[in-house]
C-alpha cells in the first residue's frame, strides 16, 4: 500500500517536471516575442535634450520698438548693424569668424590636408561657382556689399544682423546683399527677434537659384508642413524650429553639409536628442551600428515639390528667333529647358540612393585636374570595411541616404580643369547672362580667380552628393526590413556592394545545389515507397 | 507486441527539436529571401528566440545523455554498415528482416548512429556556431569580429540544406519499422510495436546488460554492497518496513552463486550462495577440487563442451541445468559462464549459478494439480 503510493507520487513528480520543463520552452518563446514586438509609435520616444512644445516658453525680455537708437531715419542697412552693435557690443566677434559671413572654413579635406574654402570659391553643378558672379550670390550672404574682391570682411558694420532676427517676413535681400529699396529698415529693426524657421528659409530653402532646387530635402513647404511631410516640423505636431535642432550658441549654428564642409564635427545627429538606442527592438537599435537613422527615416525626399536633379550647361544659350530667352515647362510645369542655365531633370517624392559614409568629405578643387569621369565634385568616404579605426572620423561608415545631383558643365580641355564661369553681370562685361558666349564667360571667371584658361573648353558629366537629413517621415513610414532585405532590385542597397547582406545575398550556386539535393531526395524517397507498397502487394500474392 | 523504448526526456527531446527545427527552417529560409511567409522582421524575431530556446534544449539534453549513458548510443560502428545499405537498396522489397534488431540499449541501426552522430556533434553545433557568430560576432564586438557574414552565411546556409534534406529522409525512413506507423508512434508514446522475434531479442538483451551490471557491481568491491546494506535500512525506515536480514544475506540466500575455476578444471572460488547449493559445509571443501563433480557422467559431456568454448573467449548464457549436490541429491540452475581474462589470456572460467529448483518444484506442483483437476472432471463428465 505504501510503496503503491510512493510510486504514484513519484510518477506524478517525473510528469509534473517534464511538463513544467516543456512549459519553461514555450512560455519563454511566448514572452520573449512579446516583448520584442511591441508597436515602437504606441509607446512614448525616449527623448532627451529636448523642450517639448507644450513646455517652451516664448518669451522676449526686450521690445526693440522702444529704443531710440532703432527709430533713427536709417539711410544705409549697415546703419543698422551698427545700432544693433551699440549694444550688442560684442556680438560682431562672434559673426566675422562665422561662415555665414566669411563663406570660408578652415577644415582638413581629404587628399588636400587642412585648407581654407567654403561656399565662396567651391564649385557645385548648380550655378557652378560663386567667384565673379557675388552680386548675384550675395543676396544669401549675411552682409552688405559684397560684389567683388574688393569687400571688406573685417568692417563689422558689413554684417547684416537683419536676415537672421527680422519677425516682419518684409526683408527682402538684392544684389550685392542689400536690401530692396522699399524695406523699410526702421520697422524690420525695431521687430526683430531669436531666428526662426522663416529666417533660415529664406536661404537655406533657394539654394541653386529656387525652392527645393539643391537639397530636395529642404524647401517652403516645410513652414507649413504635415506629418507626412515631416514629423518634427509638422505644424500640428511639435512645430520645430531650425535652431531646435541647429543648437546655437554665440552665433555658432551647429550643422553642416558636405556639398562645402570635409569635417566630421559640428553636427546635428538625431542621437542628439533621440539617444543611440531610440527602438524598443533591440535588432533594430543594433542597425544604428550601421546604419544611418535617415536611412530609414528619410525613404523619400521632394515630397512636396520637385527638386532638381540634373542640370546640364551645355544646352545653355539658345534663344529664339527674335534673340529672346526661351523657357520650356514639361506637363508638371517644371522648367526643363531655360536658355540662362541649360537643360534640366526633376524629380518628385524621390527615393534616395545610399552610400557609405564615416562623416569625411573629399572636394574637387577648381584648380584640380581631372581624373574621373563623371567628376566627384565632392566624395562621401567610407565603406562596409571602415570601422572608424582608420580614419579621423572614429566611428564606422554608416549607411546614409544621399541625393546623387548629376550635371554637366564646362571645362578646360586643354587644362583639363574645371571652369568658373562668370554668369552674373551687364551685357558686354562677357556675363553669359547678358552675352550668352561661353568664351567670354569663361576667359573673365578665369581671370577673376587667376586660374590659367587654354580657350579650349568642353562640357563634362559631374556627380555631387548630398547627404539627406531633412523631411523626416513618421515611424509607421520609415523603411520595412524587406527595402534591404530583399534580392536584386527589390533591395535599396542593390548597389551598394563589398558586403554580404542578409536577404539580398546568396550563393546561386548554393541555392541551386540545395533545391536540387532537396528534390532529389524527395524523389528518391517517393520512388523508394512506391516499390515497397509495389514489392509488397508482389510478395503477399 | 509492444516495447517501451523512449523515455519521456528523449521523447520530449525529440518533439521540441521537430518543432524548433522546423520554425528555423521555415524562417531561416524567409530571411535568405526564398519565400515569404511570417514577415521578414517576425521572421527575425522568431528565428533568434528559437536559436535562443534550442540552446536551453541542447544544454538539457546533453546533461540528459551524459547522465544516462545514452550517448553510448551513437558511438559508431561500422558493422553491420554495408548490411543496413543493402537492406534498404534491395532487401527490403524483398520483404526481408531488418539486419539489426531495435534493443533498449542499441536502438539505433549502424546508418542511425552515423547519421544522429553527424547531426549531433558536427551539423547542429556548425549551425549553433554560426548562428551565434551571425547575431554576435559584428562590430561593434572588437574582441572577435568577422570582416563580413559571407562565410558564415554560406555556412549557414549549406547547413540548412542538410537539415531540411536530412528531415524528408528521416520521415520517410520511419516507415520502415514494424509497421509504417510504429516509429512514429513509439516516439510519440514511448511504447514501440515490434515483432515476436524482436521483443524475444530484446528481453534477452536487457537481461544480458542486467546481468553484466550487477555482475561489475558484485565484483568490483564489497563496501558497495555495505552502502547498499545501509541505504536499504534507511530506506526501509523511511518506509516504516521493517527487514531483519541484510542485503548480503539476502545475496548469500537468493541463490546466486558464484564460481571460478581455473584452465585445468580445478574450483578457484565459490561464494557461500554456490557452497550452500551444492550442500557443501564451507568453501575450503570444494576449492582444488575438479569441475566435473558438479554434474553427472551424462551431463557433464555437455558441460565441458561449453567450458571449452569459454576458454576460447566466448560467453555462454546456459539454460537450465541439473547439478549434483554434495549429499548425491539434484537440484536445478541456470548458469553463465564468462571467460577469466588477465593479460589478454583466457586463464579461466566464471559465473553466476540462479537457482530455479523452487520455480521446479512449484511447476511440479503446478502440473500435479492440473493432472489431479483433470482427473477430477473426468470423473465429473462420467
């Protein structure tokens, strides 16, 4: 009787462990995917080095309207800045090492060393170089007067405080960097204030002569953006200023791009606010080792309006019968076809291509000859192999959504350099605007940069890449693994080779060999049960 | 008839590898982009929980193989290899036997333990290694990082293959049993249907082993059977029994008796269970003595036979024989006899002596009765 119940107990135990033991596996899977699978755009980001909107407080210690000094009838804008100076005393400091204001960086670029260019003398396959042509340029530089070499950027009154703090939106900046006529100075100095949106906008947004032309990632309609356009502007949403991301202090905007700066420093990173580890999944949170966030984050740009994305100055010229310019619109009413610039594409809602990059950038010099064809005005650095080690950088290429902008423009064939052409100027000075001869254009931009011109010239295909970081779409519309993770075509990252990618890459021999062992077998094992069943019926007869 | 077979760990074992093994599949084959079915980021996350689950499993099952010795399993062997081909080439449309048989402790045929060996301890730990390496060897892991995941995935890969490969095999292949069903029947409850001639087999083969083990344990040392004496008490204390005789009295009393005799012939020592079989007062009387007393002039033409074979090297499980005790009276046994080896020599003969003379009687009894009943309802019928 007592063993009899011993036993029963211990059978109990034996089957209560396997069970509990069998249970332990599956509960674990359960859980464990539980917890990993949780919608990321449910929860609350874990954000920080951020005021939230409901949190900011907006508030002006100063009401510039009643200074006396601001009331003064201005005659010149650089009046102005001097009656800012007054007392902001010190703030002029701040503003002539600015690149705002000097177009100039001192920055190590790769395969040059350590070199002083900027946006004054780099050349782009837009409106290709700003040299000879500063009247035009300079209604986006932060000061008055410059139209040639001649501009004096140690005379603090040339800065112009106005279009970075003016609240009036009545601003408007003309040739040389002055403002039209009709502004009124007095009401746009007596209502200024911390830069908004709107400031930056209004040149950061007409790079390459209009709206969303260069970047394809920045432009007007993300004053009044929508989610989808971009999460952090949305107006219903958290409604960002530039500067909530660009953190400036003492006038030092932080965020660059590489179409002008080499440096990996003075970024704006989303990590800045949005940590290293922003995704509840954690296979997720391990791309970000490779992965660039707006690889991701940013899986279209242009997506309010057209950017361009090739310009081709060699059409350039033609006029019609009567000596007028000709300007030709395609069925979306983008101008492909204008007689000033050349030929162009457009593109809308465009998906990015993708490059390693580790934060370095190379330039192609105007005085660099030419060894590749398309030339690489700039060069993102980086590849799979690049863990940081090697490079300034420090930290590993990453993959990054890039704007690819193709072109052609003129060069030296003789010299086989790139050339400056002057484009900006009255009829006769050998403007192209004004004379529409590539000659002349090009013999003056040479002479104002006294580079050495053979009078041989040809047009050749140039690539620039411009790293996206703008137009930020919501979560629910970031990439899905199977944009990467899929083969040929299917995959963004088709192209980006050197590195083996689960899901776009496999061994086709492999993959053939195995169908092959696998059918075989299944044949085989077919063929072998039909003889048995077969042999069987034989044997029992 | 029906043998059990798997025990619950092995059974629970082998149903939770099926079910992990074909969610790897089925994911792993969706994320190398071959179809898709669950999601490629469910996939992932399915794929990693169950690498995850299947180490815990691994981690329990070779605790499970060592502890038990079922590892011994699948030591390989290539007897019986061409065999168990040739079976499954041709044999077996011809309705033929299996050339091995299914025991307790040799379940697997020769092609099994090669092919179980190669899964256990060559594919399963390739794809375990490169899995792990998959999910952990990248940057940012500076201590030991792969320059890329080709190798690894075309490892993993070629794995993957087998696995699946090995399954439309193995499936198929449980057919071949008793009948199509039994195999996967025995793994599902333990219990496998086999021939008459099979059980018989493996009765006698987990005899055997039984045999072999208390043998080792009688002979190995004394203080062994002291701690068994102990925990029996012990035991019987926790039970509230209560037993008088010790464990080797109860040894010396069951009726096991134990001889060696040397390579002449001559008794080398018998144990106080074979003293009191035989009748004689103490074992001084019998050692030196020549083996031929044991059995009458008839029967000892037999015994001889087998203890020559015996100093050949074989080991020769008797049936039962008939003894001649010290007083002249018979009683019954059965026998086993093992050869003595010291060097790689054969320099004698030993073994166990179970008395069946009890069981002998009580048959006797048994059919006298049985007479006596028919005789009674004989008589009834008339």
């Amino acid at each position: 009787m007592e063993i009899k119940s011993f036993k029963k107990i211990d059978f109990f135990m034996k089957k209560s462990v396997s069970t509990l033991l069998f249970f332990f596996v599956f509960q674990w899977i359960a859980f464990s995917q539980q917890a990993d699978s949780s919608v990321p755009h449910s929860t609350k980001l874990s954000i920080e080095n951020y005021i939230f909107k409901a949190d900011r407080k907006i508030s002006s210690p100063v009401d510039h309207n009643k200074f006396t000094i601001l009331q003064q009838d201005f005659k010149r804008p650089q009046d102005v800045t001097l009656a800012c100076l007054s007392c902001h005393n010190e703030r002029h400091s701040e503003l002539m090492v600015n690149n705002h204001f000097t177009w100039d960086r001192k920055e190590k670029i790769l395969n040059h060393g350590t070199i002083s260019v900027g946006k004054k003398n780099i050349l782009n396959n837009f409106c290709i170089g700003v040299e000879s042509n500063e009247a035009m340029c300079s209604k986006c530089h932060a000061g008055y007067g410059w139209v040639d070499t001649t501009f004096n950027f140690q005379a603090k009154e040339n800065i112009d405080c106005l279009v970075c703090h003016d609240k009036t939106g009545t601003y408007v900046k003309g040739a040389g960097g002055m403002p039209t006529p009709q502004t009124d100075l007095n009401l746009v100095a007596q209502n200024v204030g911390h830069s908004s949106s709107e400031n930056c906008g209004a040149c950061h947004f007409k790079g390459g002569g209009g709206n969303n032309v260069k970047h394809g990632d920045m432009e007007k309609a993300m004053l009044n953006a929508d989610r989808n356009l971009d999460v952090h502007m949305a107006k219903e949403g958290e409604d960002m200023n530039c500067t909530e991301c660009h953190v400036t202090v003492d006038h030092n905007i932080t965020g660059k791009l590489y179409a002008l700066s080499s440096e990996n420093n003075d970024r704006v990173t989303c990590e800045q606010c949005h940590t290293e580890a922003p995704h509840k999944n954690k296979i997720l949170n391990k791309h970000t080792d490779r992965v660039a966030c707006q690889t991701c984050h940013i899986p279209t740009y242009a997506k309010a309006n057209p950017t361009k994305t090739f310009w081709d100055w060699s059409t350039a010229g033609k006029l019609d019968e009567n000596g007028k310019l000709i300007e030709i619109k395609d069925s979306l009413g983008d101008v492909i076809y204008f007689s000033k610039k050349g030929s162009f594409h457009w593109g809308r809602n465009l998906k990015p291509e993708y490059r390693w990059f580790n934060g370095l950038a190379g330039h192609h010099l105007v005085t660099d000859n030419i060894d590749t064809i398309p030339v690489q005005l700039n060069t993102l650095d980086g590849s799979y192999g690049d863990k940081g080690a090697n490079t300034r950088s420090l930290a590993p290429s990453k993959i990054w959504p890039v704007k690819i902008m193709r072109g052609k423009q003129p060069y030296d064939t003789e010299y086989n350099t790139l050339l400056q052409p002057k484009v900006v100027g009255k009829k006769g000075s050998g403007a192209f605007w004004a004379d529409f001869d590539w000659s002349k254009s090009l013999e003056k931009g040479s002479e104002y940069i006294h580079q050495p011109f053979s009078g041989k010239f040809g047009f050749v295909e140039t690539e620039m890449y411009w790293p996206l970081n703008h137009q930020v779409a919501p979560a629910d519309q970031a990439l899905r693994c199977t944009d990467c993770h899929a083969r040929g075509d299917e995959s963004r990252l088709s192209e980006l080779d050197g590195f083996y990618l689960p899901g776009r890459d496999q061994y086709n021999w492999l993959d053939y060999l195995g169908i092959i062992m696998l059918v075989s077998t299944f044949v085989g094992v077919l063929i072998h049960g039909g003889l048995r069943i077969f042999f069987r019926k034989n044997i029992s007869h | 008839m029906k043998i059990y077979i798997y025990k619950g760990f092995e059974r629970f074992w082998h149903w939770t590898q099926v079910l992990l093994i074909i969610t790897l599949a089925l994911t792993g084959f969706e994320i190398h982009s071959s179809y898709s079915l669950f999601g490629f980021q469910t996939a992932v996350q399915i794929h990693g929980i169950s690498a995850w689950a299947y180490l815990v499993l691994i981690v329990f099952s070779v605790f499970w193989h060592f502890t038990s010795g079922e590892w011994r399993q699948y030591k390989p062997t290539i007897k019986l290899l061409i065999e168990q081909i040739e079976y499954y080439i041709t044999g077996i449309f011809k309705g033929a036997e299996h050339p091995t048989r299914k025991l307790v402790y040799n379940k697997f045929n020769p092609l099994q333990r090669l092919t179980y060996l190669g899964l256990n301890i060559l594919v399963i730990p390739v794809m375990g290694i490169t899995g792990f390496a998959y999910m952990f060897l990248n940057y940012p892991n500076t201590a030991f990082e792969l320059k890329g995941l080709d190798i690894v995935g075309l490892i993993h890969t070629i794995g993957a293959f087998s696995v699946v490969t090995f399954i439309i095999a193995h499936v198929y292949l449980t057919t071949t049993g008793h009948k199509p069903l039994s195999a996967i029947m025995a793994m599902l409850t333990g219990w496998e249907e086999v021939g008459k001639d099979d059980a018989r087999a493996m009765l006698v083969n987990e005899m055997e082993v039984a045999l072999k083990i208390t043998k080792t344990r009688l002979k190995t040392d004394e203080n062994k059977s002291e701690l068994l004496d102990d925990a029996l008490i012990e035991t019987e204390k926790i039970m509230g029994m209560k037993k008088e005789e010790k464990f080797q009295n109860v040894i010396a009393k069951s009726g096991a008796g134990y001889f060696r005799i040397n390579k002449m012939g001559y008794y080398g020592a018998v144990n106080d269970a074979w003293v009191r079989l035989y009748k004689y007062d103490s074992p001084e009387e019998i050692i030196g003595k020549h083996y031929s007393l044991s059995r009458t002039k008839e029967d000892f033409a037999e015994l001889e036979k087998s203890f020559n074979r015996v100093l050949e090297g074989e080991t020769i499980p008797h049936g039962e024989v008939r003894r001649i005790c010290k007083d002249g009276s018979c009683g019954f046994h059965t026998v086993t006899m093992t050869p003595v080896v010291m060097n790689g020599q054969v320099v004698g003969v030993e073994g166990f002596i179970l008395d069946t003379t009890v069981r002998r009687l009580a048959e006797k009894e048994l059919l006298e009765n049985k007479i006596l009943m028919e005789e009674l309802l004989k008589k009834k019928g008339k």
